[in-house]
C-alpha cells in the first residue's frame, strides 16, 4: 500500500498515524518536537490496545506499530508519500509555514490536506505553485474512533484531487464528506454550534437546567443519531415522507428560527453552567469521566460495526 506522511505527532496526528497504520498503510510521522516523537509510540500503542480489547481491530498492535516510522526529516517523511496530513498548531501562519515547505518537498502528485479545525485552506495555500492539491481534511477527535471526515476544497482544489482523497479516507476506514466550498466551521461545527446556541437561550430564559436539556439529547433525540441524521429522521417521521413532514411543521420550525436571535456565552450562565456540571460530576473528577466517554464510544462504534457487517 502507498505511504501517507502525518506531520505533527501531537492528539491528532498520532491519531492519524493509528487510523492508516491499522488499514496497512506504511505511515511516516515527522514532528520538530523530539520529544513528541518520542512520546509517540507510547500514544499510537495505548490506542491501539483498547481498539483490540473491544474487537475494532484483530492483528497485534505491535505488528500496527511496526509499520509506523518515527522520522525527524521533514524530507525524508514526505518521500514516495501519496498524502500528507498535517497536524501543526492551529494558526494561520504555521499552516502557512508549513504548506510551503511540504509543497516544496513533497512529491508533485501527494495530496496535502490540513486537519484544521476551522482555518480554510484558501488563507494558508493561495500563494502556493502546487495550491490545486491543497484541502482540508478535518477529522473529529479522535479519528481512530469517529469516522467522519470532512473534506473542504480551497477555490482553486483540483476536483481529481478532492476524488483522490475521498477514495485514500474510505479506503482508510474512513467515512468521507464532500463539503462544496468553503464556510467558516465546515459542517460538523456548524451542526454543533447550531444545536448549542439553542440549548444556550433555553437554559439562559429559565426553560430548562442544562441537565434535563442534556437529557433530551441522551435519551432522545441522540439515541437515533448514532445511526441516522437529521434528514433520514424527518423523512421517516411522517406517514408521507419528508415533504410531508415539511407541510406539517414546517411553520412551527419556521416561527421558531424566527425567534433565535445570536447571543454570546457569558457569565451569569456560565456560574451556573458550571454549578450544575460540578453538581453532575458528583466528586468524580473530569479525566475519569473522559475514561468513561472513551469506553462507551469505542462499545458504540464496536456495535455499529458488527450492526454494519450483519453481524
Ligand atoms: N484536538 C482536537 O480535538 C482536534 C480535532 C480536529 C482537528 N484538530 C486540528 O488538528 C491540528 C493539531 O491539533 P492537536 O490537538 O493534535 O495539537 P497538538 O498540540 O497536540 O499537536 C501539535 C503537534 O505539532 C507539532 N508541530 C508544531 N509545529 C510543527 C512543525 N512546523 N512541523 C512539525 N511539527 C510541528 C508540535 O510539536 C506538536 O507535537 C490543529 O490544526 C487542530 O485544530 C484538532
């Protein structure tokens, strides 16, 4: 299988690195931080073993390892590489920075995609001789979990390019959006910011406290979103389909987009945001809840993926 080259060993990177070696790629992960590549195996491995323990993956992490270089050259990387994907810190210039030395090193024909996670990929590549293979290919943490990836163009991405990296994702394990062009917060970020805003006003107007509101997502709505969207739902929701749905309460939806006006999220809600988290919490700490989330998302997908294989 061909080589892709993760730059940056951080969260997302090693990340990254974890999805392509699992599949059989060769992966080469390059940071300028010794340390991070030093720490990087550890990383890779300590994700790799649960994935085994729930049954996500079945070969020996050591033998996943093993087809992971830990490289301090950035050339050396991005040899013989058909996609970078790059992990650096998210700021416009070291996005910069970076794409103009991997569009210097990196083979003409290597796809260069940028996990930012809301700089588009026409403020870092414009100036770039190879800017027709530049994307964005922004991963939900963390993507040796969730699948999702969005796939954003700049202006001037090449359509061929854009087809080449959603085949490399899927082909990954991956499951590959086509975002048409370019909109601050992509889509996923866009969904969620949508859902929060709302949540926001109801718990700041007295409607509700954020536990109940997190209640009807949990045990509501969320409980079919792991396997349908929102189109799927409504299109299912109503004797005749989506249309039909539409005519009956498109005018209750309507008058309800009417009334959200924008707010920003501050302090008096934020004391009591914080108070009924804590209150939740009930003296377990937030790492040990962040265990706990892991576990129930790997049990998640692990179920979604017996489901999907009819198993
Ligand atoms: N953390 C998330 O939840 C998340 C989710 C989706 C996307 N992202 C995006 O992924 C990217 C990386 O985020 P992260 O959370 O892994 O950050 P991180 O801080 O964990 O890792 C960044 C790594 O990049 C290395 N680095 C910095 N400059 C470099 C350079 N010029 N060359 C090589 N390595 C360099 C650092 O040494 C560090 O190891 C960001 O663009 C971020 O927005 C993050």
């Amino acid at each position: 299988m061909e080589k892709i080259a993760i730059i940056g060993a951080g969260l997302i990177g090693c990340a990254w690195a974890t999805v392509f070696a699992r599949a059989g790629y060769p992966v080469a992960l390059y940071d300028l931080d010794a340390k991070a590549l030093e720490n990087a195996p550890g990383q890779i491995d300590a994700t790799l073993k649960p994935l085994l323990a729930v049954g996500l993956i079945s070969e020996d992490p050591a033998v996943i390892l093993k087809r992971v270089s830990f490289v301090s050259d950035l050339a050396q990387a991005l040899q013989g590489a058909v996609l970078v994907q790059e992990n650096v810190r998210e700021t416009v210039d070291a996005k910069k920075e970076i794409f103009a030395r991997l569009d210097a090193l990196a083979p003409k024909d290597a796809i260069l995609a940028s996990s930012t996670s809301g700089i588009p990929a026409s403020s870092f590549t414009e100036s770039l001789a190879g800017r027709a293979r530049c994307l964005v290919g922004h991963p939900i943490n963390p993507p040796s979990l969730v699948p999702l990836v969005e796939l954003i163009p700049a202006p001037w991405t090449d359509s061929a390019v854009m087809e080449r990296a959603r085949a490399i994702y899927a082909g990954a394990g991956q499951v590959p959006i086509m975002v048409k062009r370019e909109i601050q917060g992509f889509i996923v970020n866009r969904l969620q910011g949508a859902l929060l805003a709302e949540a926001f006003r109801l718990v700041e107007d007295g409607y509700v406290d954020s536990i109940d509101c997190d209640k009807a997502i949990k045990d509501g709505l969320g409980l079919r979103w792991a396997f349908m969207g929102p189109f799927e739902t409504i299109d299912l929701n109503a004797p005749g389909g989506i249309r039909d749905y539409c005519q009956r309460y498109g005018p209750l939806y309507l008058d309800i987009a009417k009334q959200a006006q924008p707010r920003a999220w501050e302090t008096p809600l934020l004391d009591q945001l914080e108070r009924e988290r804590l209150q939740a919490l009930g003296g377990t700490d937030r790492p040990a809840r962040q265990r706990w989330r892991d576990g129930r998302l790997m049990q998640l997908v692990a179920h979604k993926r017996q489901q999907e294989s009819g198993g």
